[in-house]
C-alpha cells in the first residue's frame, strides 16, 4: 500500500465517526423555539457586557426590552466604551425602568474586560436566574420565557443556548459552519445533560441559576480567560451542575462577524487560547484538520483506485454534515464547494493568533494587553 492511499484510509476512517456522531447530535438537540413558552417565571436577570458596540446594542437591547418576560431585570455594564455606546445606553435605560446601566471607567488588576463587566453586572442582580450574553445576541419575543420555563422544569442549573449564526457572504458563512463543527466535535452538547464529564457554554446565551453560580465564585474563577464563557460552565459542571444545551435557530440570533476580515480579525484574540496556549496541541490540531479536510481533495488524484474511493467517501462524508447545517442556516448548497478553503483560513487564524500572541508576549482583548504568562498560568 502506497503512503497516498494510506492516508486516504486513515482520513476515511477519521471522518466516518465524526460525521455520524455530529449529524446524530445535531437531531438530539431540541430547538430552543420548540419549547412551551408558559410555565414558571422566576426572577432573571439579563447581564450585557458592551465595549465600543454603538452599532449593535441598541437594536440588541431593544429585543430584550421586546420580551414577554414578566419578571425582568437587564444590566446593561459599559465597558471603558470611547465611542456613543454609554450615551446610547442611557437613553435607553431612561425609556423603560427594568434596565439599568453600570458605567466601568478603569480595569482593576487580574481581570479581562469581559469577565469583569460580567462579574459586576452579578453582583447587583436580583434575578434568581443570571443570563449571560453579549451585546449583539437577538432574541425572539418568546425566547427568555421558554428558556426559564424549560430549565425550571427541567430542574437545570445551566442553559447554554447556540445561538442561530447569521452571515451573508459565502466564505464567511463556510468559516462560520466549519467553527460550529469544531464546537459541536469537541463539547457534544447533546451529551452534557447525561455525561458528568461534559460540559459546554457560550457567550450568546448562558443561563445560570445565581445560588450556583455565587457556589463556585462566579466570573473570579475565569477572570484572566478568553474562553470565560466555556470554562464558566466547565466550573458549574464541575459543582454538579444540571445542564443542558439547545439550539437557538429563530430564537436567539446573531450577527457574529460583519466579514470574513473581522472574524479573522476577532479571532486573534481566542484563537491560540482555543490550543490552551500551547504550539504542541495548535500543530496536532493542524495536522488532523489537514488531514480530514484538505487530504481527501487531494487524495482523489493520487494513490490507488481503494485510496480514492476512501478520499471520495470522506468528501461525500464531510458534505453530509456541512450540509445538515446548511439546512438549518438556510444557506445556499453550493457554499460546499468553499469548503477547502475555509479550512485554509481557519488553519491560518489559528496560526495568526499564535504568533501574534507569541510575538508580543501577550493578547490584546478589548482595548487592553494581557501578558501571555498570566492567561497560561490562569487558563484550565
């Protein structure tokens, strides 16, 4: 057996177990806009971390403020903000009573910007419940009612929601389904309401129940993290958190990046924190992405007729699952044939974000540098 045709099995082989496990996941995850809208409405809290977001925190705000939610508080936290996000969130606080604004001038010593604002916003809550997310996340009328209901009935601790990713230029949406492949293959949020070592969270939407949350310290145990959002419910979890994940198509909607450029620029920030920081685990990564995206192209002019037709396979494989997200997105079917490419700028915004970091001995997140020591001595 020649090498070409050996790592076209071996990419075979990679991929079948993937493709099935995710595109079986993907139909265990309930829709969040499933869910009954009545049911118990305990008191919550929504905490909304804003750094220069004048384009999208209003419109934002205003979804929330839209809600049918009866027992409604919103923090609204501005973080050091430089353009007219304190002055848009002020007016809005002057229209409707339930939101309220904290004004953040300075960032004390061993906290991100984010994890901070988070934290603030925390401690002058008094919703039962705490809900997390950022200040680009649109909610449907229903969507606040139907994740307490469904975590109150469900007698959850936390609630991650994922949000519905919305995009229109063609690359960005490939980079965007190729990300929620990688969270979907390494969280399995469809296991983490049965699997006591599973966990999961994101920035658009976590639910937690405050007396949990206060149990395990809070944002101060993921305060110098990029991936605060994550590790906060690796850190519920670990306190036997009940939790669970669903899907927030229709219900919970964002914009995440504006352009592929913005999102390779954003990710600077987190993509090297996503490998913990470690060249090791970014260049095995590589290499396995490599080799289960970008082999199997190649791999149908080389090798023998088997190593092609595993190539084929992987191909047919991959698109399977791509396209069962495309479905749900609504995006158009022949963004499939912009999947090498995607890989290729992924693999180059991780890279980016490594060397960036390790140029500069730090990471620039939100307006401010942290020095590369202490995200590793703090990352878990």
């Amino acid at each position: 057996m020649d090498i070409f045709t050996f790592l076209s099995l071996l990419a075979f082989s990679m991929i079948l177990p993937v493709a099935v496990m995710i595109m079986s996941g993907l139909r265990q995850l309930p829709q969040l806009g499933d869910q009954p809208a009545a049911g118990p409405t305990p008191a919550l809290t929504v905490i909304v971390p804003a750094l220069n977001e004048a384009d999208t925190i209003e419109p934002a705000l205003r979804t929330l403020l839209a809600s049918n939610y009866p027992n409604l508080e919103i923090i609204a936290v501005n973080d050091r903000s430089t353009d007219q996000t304190g002055p848009i969130l002020d007016s809005l606080a002057q229209e409707d009573a339930r939101l309220r604004i904290i004004h953040i001038a300075s960032l004390p010593p061993g906290w991100l910007g984010k994890s901070y604002a988070l934290h603030l916003g925390a401690r002058q809550a008094q919703g039962d419940f705490l809900l997390f997310t950022d200040a680009d996340i649109r909610f449907s009328p229903d969507a606040l009612q139907q994740a307490v209901a469904y975590a109150v009935t469900n007698e959850l601790d936390h609630l991650t929601v994922l949000p519905d990713l919305q995009a229109k230029a063609p690359l960005l949406q490939m980079l965007l389904l190729q990300f929620l492949v990688g969270f979907l293959l390494f969280f399995q949020p469809w296991r983490v309401r049965h699997d006591a070592r599973r966990y999961v969270g994101v920035g658009a939407f976590n639910l937690v129940r405050k007396t949990l949350y206060e149990r395990v310290g809070g944002h101060r145990a993921v305060a110098m993290t990029p991936l605060d959002d994550t590790l906060l419910g690796k850190q519920l979890k670990r306190a036997g958190a009940r939790a669970d994940a669903l899907l927030g198509s229709q219900a919970v909607m964002v914009d995440w990046y504006p352009s592929t450029a913005a999102m390779i620029r954003g990710l600077g920030k987190n993509g090297f924190a996503a490998f913990d920081y470690r060249l090791s685990r970014l260049l095995t990564g590589s290499l396995l992405i490599g080799l289960g995206a970008l082999w199997p192209v190649a791999g149908l002019f080389l090798g023998t007729w088997l190593g092609k037709t595993a190539s084929a396979g992987a191909l047919l494989l991959g698109a399977a699952m791509l396209h069962q997200l495309i479905r749900q997105a609504d995006w158009p079917n022949w963004i499939l044939l912009l999947a090498p490419i995607g890989t290729l700028v992924s693999l180059y915004i991780f890279w980016r974000s490594a060397l960036l970091a390790l140029t500069r001995g730090s990471v620039e997140w939100r307006g401010t540098r942290y020095p590369l020591d202490d995200l590793k001595t703090r990352h878990f």
